[in-house]
C-alpha cells in the first residue's frame, strides 16, 4: 500500500518541491522506479483499501493537470498561452511525468466506478504511451544553458510521436463527441473517436460551422470542468485535428493556434453571431 500511495502522490510532491526551489536531482529516478511498476497488480493487492482512498486520489490528479501545466513557465502577469514552453517543461522527465499523471487518473476513474481496468481504453492507451519511458533514463532540465541542451527522446520520433491530446471526464465522452458530430462533415464521428483515445487519424475532421462555434464549445465545457486538460492543450489539440472553411476562398484550412489562444482566454463574447453547438444528451 505505500508503493501506491507513493505513486499518486510523486506529482504533488514534485510540484511542491519545484515551487519551493527545493532540490529535484532525485526525482528522474524516482520516477522511473515508479513507472517500472505494475500498478493494475498492486492495486489488485490491496484492491479493498485502494477502493477508499481512489475518491482522493482521483481528485489529486485531477488537480495535478494544472500543477503539471505551470511547472516551467515563467510567473508573468501576460497570459501563461503567450509564453514559449522552456526547456525543462519539454525534457523527458516533464514528458513522462504528464503521462504518468493521466494513467493515474484514468486508474482511479476505474475505481471510483468500479470499472474493469482492462475495459478502459484510455487507461490502455496511457500505459501504451507510457511504456516508451519505461527503462528510460529521464531527464530533468534544471538551469542548463541552451548551449548544453539536447532533447533525450530525439531518438524516439523516429517509432513514436506524442500528439495534442486533451482529458475528458469518461462519463461525458459519448455526448461530447455525438455533439461535435452534429457538425462535423465526411467521416469524422470515427476519427473524433480516435483523437479522443490518442489513436492516429489519416482523414482531416471537418466542420460545417465556424471555427468559433468549436472553440467555444471546448470553452465551455472546460469552464464546466469537463475537459480536464489547460486551455493550452485545447488550444492545440485543435488546431491540430480540425479544418474550417475560410470564407474569403471556400477552402477548408486549420486555423491558427493565437487566434484559438486568444479566443479561450476571452472573458467577454466576441462581436456578431455564430452557430451555437449544444451539449446534447446521451
């Protein structure tokens, strides 16, 4: 039971030692031992006991998603999407850290729901990412110059690239997508399905109405806390994935990433009208 006590708190701890300038030279290999672990056996283990503390624990790393969010940028009164990701937020360690994140939480979603953990596809799909690190030696970017930077997991984009991806609360994943679908064109309520679960698309997701209307639905369902993921991550997750048509030429294009940024972090509506995409029921 320490072991997994351990492993839902490591974010916490690193973000709290982080804060307070404390050392982190230990925490690469500690994360690394961590991730080594079959955490669906422990759990199994001591099943009885994981079962009461998964309601924290699920709330950890729920809260985790912002701590991992501003590890690595600059405090700034500019809006923290107009800052450049530095180089620790970057490293293997901060890459890994982020997937171990959201395997814990998928991990206790199961519990919490008394789900099968081997029915959970984006419990499946975390670990699938996560085992790129495993025996990995991580690195942990701590004051180094630029000149003295090189990117660990260079080697790894040859076999393996780690896409936008974005968290949503499994229990409204169904009416999240038949919502986006009522607008999309082609065959896009498949390939909405794999983005969602982390998988590979060759089909670009087009959408019949504005690149306003979508964004502010993404908007409003993170106000909602139903998108887990930062405003950043939804910002590029879709400018990553959908195409809207440009009015002046017709043709569909993907829109850019500052007009998506400015659009979340907008406090008041813009000007004009837009279609409005509503949150329909399952």
């Amino acid at each position: 039971m320490k072991k997994l006590i351990t492993i839902f708190s490591f974010t916490k701890l690193f973000h709290e030692a982080y804060r307070q300038n404390s050392p982190l030279d230990n925490f690469s290999v500690q994360l690394q031992e961590l991730i080594n672990i079959d955490i669906i056996e422990l759990i199994e283990a001591n099943k009885a006991r994981a079962s009461e503390k998964s309601n924290a624990w699920q709330e950890e790393a729920y809260r985790n998603f912002e701590r991992i969010g501003k590890i690595g940028i600059t405090p700034s009164t500019e809006l923290n999407l107009d800052n450049e990701p530095s180089e620790l937020w970057d490293c293997s360690f901060m890459r890994a850290l982020r997937i171990f994140n959201e395997r814990n939480f998928y991990v206790t979603n199961c519990l919490s729901n008394k789900k099968s953990f081997k029915e959970n596809e984006n419990l499946i799909k975390s670990q699938i990412k996560l085992e790129v690190f495993r025996n990995l030696p991580l690195e942990l970017y701590i004051d180094k110059s630029k000149s003295e930077l090189q990117n660990p997991t260079d080697h790894l984009n040859e076999n393996f690239e780690l896409k936008p991806s974005i968290i949503i609360q499994e229990k409204y994943l169904e009416r999240f997508i038949n919502s986006l679908d009522n607008f999309t064109l082609g065959n896009s309520k498949n390939n909405l399905l794999k983005i969602f679960r982390g998988e590979n698309i060759t089909e670009d997701i087009k959408f019949s109405c504005p690149a306003n209307s979508v964004i502010k639905f993404f908007k409003d369902r993170h106000t909602e806390q139903i998108i887990v993921s930062s405003k950043a991550d939804i910002a590029k997750f879709i400018s990553t994935y959908f195409m809207f048509k440009k009015k002046q030429t017709q043709e569909f294009a993907y829109p850019k990433l500052e007009n998506i940024k400015n659009y979340l972090t907008r406090s008041l509506p813009p000007s004009g009208t837009s279609t409005t995409i509503p949150f329909v029921e399952s």
